[in-house]
C-alpha cells in the first residue's frame, strides 16, 4: 500500500470522524431554541434525505469527474456547512432553515463515499477504506463524548468542521496532479 493510499484512508477517517462527531451527538447540539417546534424525526430525516441525495449526486459526479476533485468539493462543503450550521443553532432561525441546513450537510458528508470507493478501485484497498470508515465513526463518537462532557455539545459543530476541513487539505496532497478535472 503506498502513500498516496494511505492518504486516501487518512480522507476517509477525517471525513467520517467529522460526520459522526457531530452526527452521534446531534439531539444535543440540535437542542435549541432554533430547533423548537419542529420534531427530532423530521430534522433527522432532513438529513436522511441528504445523505442519500449526497451518496448518488457524489457517484454520479466521480463518473464524471476524477474522483478526488469530487471528494475534495464535497468535504470542503461539509466544512462550510458544518459551520453554517453551527451559526443557525446560535441564531433565531426557523427550524425549516435548520432543516434545509441539515439536508445540505447530509448532502455533503455523505457525497464522498462512492468517489472514495472508486478512487480506492482494489478489494484490498477498498476493506481497509471500509475500517477507516469504521475507524471514523468509534473515533468521532469519542471525542465528541470528549467535547460533550467538557464543553458545551454546539462547540462539537467547528470541530467537527476543523476535522471536515482537514480532510480537505489531505485530499489537495493526495490528489493527482493533472491541471483541469478529468
């Protein structure tokens, strides 16, 4: 396995570990006067909606596009909508623009897993993309237990995005090095 993989998988880590930072704790950050009058399942299945909307928008595009140009716009875009949302919970905002926030970042960290899988086209890479995942989710669901217990759960949202952004650095290293989007 070379570098450029295993910078791939640190993509896959950062990328889900952000995702799931925020995602585990998600009722708590979302407890807020922003969030009142709308109901936890409807602001979850906004998210739902975006996720699966991210998941087919995120394949469709790395069949056009080189697959890390594609993940790199996507965890750019979790970034700025993680903190986005972090704004909303802290303003009076309707719960539908928390909804619509929810929806776009369910969008966003969920559009990196099919150009991930192909950008990782081996069996061998691909169950090691698939533990970086795993990995991304115990990890995140951690230190957010961390941030929880020792701040306040809306401070989780720009860590989260730091971590999000930081998969976007990962992936300007690792991508390849044509000048336009193949």
């Amino acid at each position: 396995m070379g570098g450029q993989s295993m910078l791939v998988l640190a993509v896959t880590l950062l990328a889900t570990l952000a995702t799931f930072m925020v995602y585990t704790y998600i009722t708590l950050i979302l407890a807020v006067p922003s969030a009142d009058g709308m109901p936890m399942v409807i602001l979850l299945s906004a998210y739902g909606v975006g996720a699966v909307a991210g998941t087919l928008l995120g394949g469709r595009a790395a069949d056009r596009w080189h697959p890390a140009w594609v993940v790199l716009v996507a965890t750019a875009m979790s970034a700025i909508v993680l903190l986005l949302l972090g704004w909303v919970i802290r303003i009076p905002a309707s719960p539908v623009v928390v909804a619509l926030v929810l929806t776009g970042w369910g969008c966003a960290c969920w559009a990196i897993y099919s150009p991930l899988s192909a950008w990782l086209s081996t069996p061998v890479l691909m169950s090691f993309n698939t533990a970086a995942v795993y990995a991304g989710m115990a990890i995140g669901g951690l230190l957010g237990g961390v941030v929880v217990a020792e701040t306040d759960p809306s401070t989780l949202v720009p860590v989260a995005a730091a971590a999000a952004l930081a998969a976007s650095c990962v992936v300007v290293v690792a991508r390849p090095r044509s000048p336009v989007p193949e």
